[in-house]
C-alpha cells in the first residue's frame, strides 16, 4: 500500500468507529428526551434522591437552577460530544483520501481515549465496551495509515 493509494479498510474502520459513537451518543440523548417526561432510564433508583436533585439549588448558578435540570443538561450535552466525535469519524471516513488523517485520527484517538477512562472510573459496562470498541477501530485505522 502506498500513500497515494490508502486502503479502504482505514475509511471502513472509521466509519464503524463513527456508527458505534454514534448509537451511544444518539441512545444517549433518546434516553435523555424520554426521561424528560417519563424519568426511568438516567435516573436515580431512589426517587427522593430524584426529588431532591429537584429540590436542590446547583450553588453555581447562584439558585437560578436547580441539580435536576443541570442533571438534564450534563446529559444533553454529553450527548452531543458523543454524536459531534461520531460525525467526525464519519466525515473522516467519507473524505478519507482528502483529509490531514495525520491530525484527524490521532485526534480520535485521543478523545476515545479520554471518553475510555471516562467510561471506566465513571460509567458502567456497556458504555465501556462500546467506547472500548469504536476507539479500537480509530487507533487501528490509524495504526494502518502509519504502514
């Protein structure tokens, strides 16, 4: 294989490093809309300790808002940062051939890495294994565009 030629398997591996991104950022946020109306999924177990985030000014925000919506809002936007790294491995292995990868997939790399240790020291298993999985595929496609 030479540089001028890169091997599909770089883009298939980004793309399916993306789609895994991406099921648990889009599942993510599904969750999160759901349990807007419904409160089941992200949730604590105990529902006082629901009805007390509810109840509980964040101290940040001065009493402007409350640990429930901020819990709300931690969800949503980590969503987006989830499907925002799924997009761009996506786009990367779309554009595969017209792209800096000696910037793109390190920085994939990368951030799976840190969503890893996330997921690990925070998480539970699903989520780890996902991550584990789609970080895999953006350090092996990287691994192959170094040959």
């Amino acid at each position: 294989m030479s540089p001028k030629t890169p091997s599909p398997m770089i883009a298939t591996l980004l793309i399916l490093g993306g789609a895994v991104f991406g099921v648990l950022g889009g599942l993510h946020a599904i969750y999160t809309l759901l349990d807007l109306r419904n409160p089941r999924r992200l949730v604590p177990v105990d529902p006082s300790v629901a009805h007390a985030m509810a109840n509980s000014a964040l101290r940040l925000s001065g009493g402007r808002t409350d640990m429930w919506r901020a819990w709300v809002g931690f969800n949503f936007s980590h969503s987006l940062g989830v499907l925002m790294v799924a997009g761009l491995a996506l786009w990367a292995g779309s554009r595969f051939n017209t792209l800096p990868v000696s910037i793109i997939m390190p920085a994939l790399t990368l951030i799976g890495c840190a969503y890893e240790v996330l997921a690990l020291l925070y998480w539970f298993r699903a989520p780890a294994i996902g991550v584990a999985v789609g970080t895999g595929c953006f350090a092996a496609a990287w691994l192959l565009s170094l040959r």
